[in-house]
C-alpha cells in the first residue's frame, strides 16, 4: 500500500496512531470493532489535525512591508487537506462514541 501525502500531510496517520496507542491505556478491548475506543482515538487525533490545519491555513498572508503574497503550500494526506481529516476524524468520532 502507498501513502500519498504532501507537506504536513504525513502527520495524519501519525497522530491516529499515536492517539490510539494512548487510548489503548483506558480500554482493555482495543479491537477495531469497540467503536469507542476507534471514537475516542479519532477525537483526540482530529483535535490535533484540526489545530494543526489551522495554523498552516493562516500562514499564507501578505507580508506587511513588501505586500509579497508567500506561495501557497499543500498539506494533504491522499490528496484531502489535513483541515478536512481534522474535522472529518471529530465528526467520525462523535458519531462512534454516541453509537
């Protein structure tokens, strides 16, 4: 399998693998059918990946002395912005905790 990412996109599945490794702490079925657990790790990796797309979203403003204008930057993850997995994960998850 490939991963397609470009830029910051690669943090994607880093910080839901890392959410989830830290979740596992408080659930002792882990499996990938326990919603909560999979709901609880995408709320926390979607907090992350939304802040981070946040801030790479806001880094594109003109500089104040020249009016220069930065190129713009992709950031995505199987060619889907990170901002877009960010709010996609905490949608998911709010969805499998309620479940």
């Amino acid at each position: 399998m490939i991963f397609i990412w470009r830029g910051t996109g690669i943090t994607v599945p880093i910080f839901f693998f890392i959410s989830a490794w830290i979740t596992s702490y408080w659930f002792e079925d882990t499996r990938l059918g326990n919603s909560a657990f999979i709901g609880w790790s995408m709320l926390w990796a979607g907090i992350l990946l939304s802040l981070q797309g946040l801030a790479i979203y806001g880094g594109g403003l003109p500089d104040e002395e020249t009016g220069e204008v930065p190129p713009k930057t992709y950031n995505d993850f199987f060619w889907i912005p990170v901002i877009i997995w960010g709010l996609g994960f905490i949608g998911l998850s709010i969805w499998l905790i309620n479940k």
